[in-house]
C-alpha cells in the first residue's frame, strides 16, 4: 500500500501529468457519453440490435485499418502534433452530431458516417495517445503514468454511460453531443502548451526510421522479451477479456436478462479494472512488472474456470469477474510499461499500435467466437474451453518465465526517452 500510495503522489505532483490525466479523463467520459447515446438512437431507430452492432463495426474497422499506418507515424513525426490534431478533429465530429440533432437531420446514414470518421480518428489518436506517455513523463514516472491513466480510463468507461442516460432522460441527445465536443477542449489546450514548453528546451532527437510497419512487426517477433508477452496479451485478449464483451449474454443465459444483475456485474468488472491499476502502481521495478505480466493470466484462467464450473451463481459471478476485469488489466498495464521501457525508441509507435490492434481487436474476435460455440454447445462448455485454450497458450511460456525475464535489461538501462518539461 505504502508504494502505491507513493507513485500517485508522484504523479499527481508532477503538473503535467497531473493536469494530463485530467484533461484525459474529461474526453474520455465525453467519448463514452456520446458512444450510449449513439447505440441509444441507433436502436431508436431501427429497433434491431444487429444495427447496433454494425454501427459499431463502422467505428472499429477504420481503426483497426489505419493505427499500424499512425504507429509508423509515431515513430518519425511530432507525436505530440498528431494527437493535438486528432483531438480537433474529434471535436469536430462530435460538433457536426450536435448540429444535425439540433436541426432535426440526424438519421441512421450520418450516424453511420459519424461511426466511421471517429473510427478513423481514433486509429490515429490512440497510438499517438499511447506513445506520448514519454513525451509527458519523465522515465522513472512512465510505469506509474500507465497505471493512472489506465485507472481513469476505466472511471471514465463508467461516468460517461451514467451521464448518457442522464442526458436522454433529461434533455435530448444533441446535449451529450456538444458536451462530448466541450470535454476535448481542456486536452487541447494542454497539449499546445506542452508542445510550446518544449520548444523552449532542446527538442528531442529525431529517432531513425528503421522501416515501415513491416519492420515494426518483425522487430517485436524477434524480440525475446516481447514476442512472448504478445502471446500472452493475444491468448488474454481471444480466450478471456473475450468475456467482458459477453457479459450481457451470460446475464441473459444465466440470470434471466435482469438489467439490474447486467448492471452489477459490469460494475464487479470496473472496480476489478481500478484494482488492477493501483496494483500495478505498487509492482517495483521491471522485475516487479514482468512478474506481473507472466503471473497474472493464470489468475485470469482459474477464475474463468470457476465462473464456468459454477454456472448461474450470482456470489460466484461477482468475485470472479471482479477478479478477471483485475487481471486482464493489470497483465495489459504491464505489457504497455514493458514496450516503453524495453524497446529500441524507434520502433515504440509501432510496437504500441500492434498493442492497440491486439488489445481492441481480438477481444471482439474471441466473444464471436465464443458467441458462436455457445449457441451451439452451451455457455458453461464454452467458457470452460475458453479457459482451456489460454491455459495452452500460457502455461509453456509461465514454464519458461526465468528464461523469458532474463532477457530484461537492468533498471538503469532500460529503453530511455528525452527529459520532459513541465508546462
């Protein structure tokens, strides 16, 4: 407790990570606002839930399509620019919603269109967002950085949606509509000063290009450390954050489609995921972050299994998800550190865009996957298999963790990145 209590202070004393996480924090609880309003008029107008889902696809295709291409970007340009721009643009998006809802013209097409342009934009903002934690952190705050802004994410996963429904009850939708524009306003602003307060210091040098995406593919796969702990986050993120995707199914198979239980046992996965953070905030060191990394999908698989072996039992469901949204987190904080503070800094953009890809993607793939078997063989077997097929993927690479970890480079070592100034 006493080194988690020391890394927040850390970061929360140091003013540009603070105000960062703040203005973090404020769009990505707009971000979720407008995302419940949307799937809200989307079924409003439609009255299918396979509209839901194909607006969703809409925004996560481009996504996937186009953050390797903005990983390379990261690698050779002003990361900081990118997401600067990003955001503005992303403001935009959520002002040309507001403006259609107010003047009555917003349908299921602009919707459409509007999923498909903040797909694009975020192809482009969320491996810049990840690759910047240098850019605002200095090297011994990077880990911790991670951890907070992972935490507030997930706070924010849970804000925004409590808002949305706020906002329809009590105005319409184009009011969630210009609050999302209005929350990426203060994260703007932040980055145009901390770009102009380091322009007042010596600017970082440019690293080499070493190649395109290709190269920055083949450089994780060769990497002793790293090519395993993406094994880990793509059994992780196929076979059991596959399930957070499919908690309203389970809550429809097993406790008779209560929203009140859907309710709760998202919150039992939330409060799992802050856990996870400010567990990660009290791992020391590398050693403490690899030990996380390696030990923890095993944690995720016992309790899958048990939620599984335990079938419909509410007192089991909390605990267990409660366990599994701690775990997955924590396993995906600490690959995140890893990358950042191993890695040849010429291929970190890349790198953290195949974390991106993996850790969106993947998930969506694995509760198809198991969407599909379920219908046909039963959701216990299901889930039970899923367990099974991580333990394969895990189990031989936990066998080999003293090989794997001693590949890690010592503390003063490690992958570094320039001094940053406070704004």
């Amino acid at each position: 407790m006493r080194q988690i209590f020391l890394s927040l202070r850390d970061v929360f004393t140091h003013r540009t990570i603070r105000v960062y996480l703040m203005g973090a924090l404020g769009s990505n609880v707009g971000t979720w606002l407008q995302r419940i309003v949307v799937g809200w008029l989307v079924f409003d107008f439609t009255g299918s839930a396979a509209w839901v889902g194909i607006i969703a696809a809409a925004e996560v295709l481009p996504m996937l399509l186009f953050s390797p291409l903005a990983g390379a970007m990261m690698d050779r340009g002003d990361r900081l620019l990118y997401f600067g721009v990003s955001q503005i643009f992303g403001l935009l998006q959520a002002v040309l919603l507001a403006v259609l809802s107010l003047t009555g013209l917003l349908d299921l097409r602009w919707l459409l269109i509007a999923a498909g342009l903040l797909g694009l934009i975020e192809g482009i903002s969320s491996p810049a967002r990840l690759s910047i934690i240098p850019d605002i952190a200095p090297r011994n705050l990077i880990r911790s950085t991670i951890s907070a802004s992972s935490m507030g994410f997930n706070l924010a996963r849970f804000i925004g949606p409590a808002l949305g429904g706020f906002v329809l009850i009590t105005f319409n939708p184009s009011v969630a509509f210009a609050a999302n524009a209005i929350s990426f306003l203060p994260l703007v602003y932040l980055l145009f000063l901390l770009r102009r307060a380091r322009a007042r210091t010596a600017p970082p040098a440019t690293a080499p290009e070493h190649g395109g995406i290709a190269a920055g593919v083949i450089h994780v796969a060769r990497s002793p450390l790293l090519a395993p702990t993406f094994l880990i986050l793509i059994s992780t993120s196929l076979c059991l954050r596959a399930l957070i995707d499919l908690v309203p199914a389970i809550t429809g198979l097993w406790f008779a489609n209560d929203p009140a239980i859907l309710a709760q046992l998202t919150s039992s996965l939330g409060l799992g995921a802050m856990v996870g953070g400010l567990w990660m905030l009290g791992r020391p060191g590398l050693a403490g972050v690899m030990s996380s990394v390696l030990s923890m999908p095993g944690v995720s698989i016992t309790a899958v299994a048990v939620l599984a072996l335990t079938g419909a039992n509410l007192w089991v469901a909390y605990p267990t998800l409660f366990i599994i949204g701690l775990s997955v987190v924590a396993n995906a904080i600490g690959i995140q550190s890893l990358i950042h503070l191993t890695i040849n800094p010429a291929y970190r953009g890349r790198a953290l865009s195949l974390f991106f890809v993996v850790n969106r993607a993947f998930p969506a793939l694995g509760a198809i996957l198991i969407g599909f078997f379920a219908d046909r063989i039963g959701l216990t077997i299901t889930i039970f298999g899923a367990a099974l097929a991580a333990l394969a993927f895990w189990l031989p690479l936990w066998l080999r963790r003293q090989r794997i970890s001693a590949h890690l480079p010592p503390e003063d070592n490690a992958a570094t990145s320039p001094d940053t100034a406070q704004i």
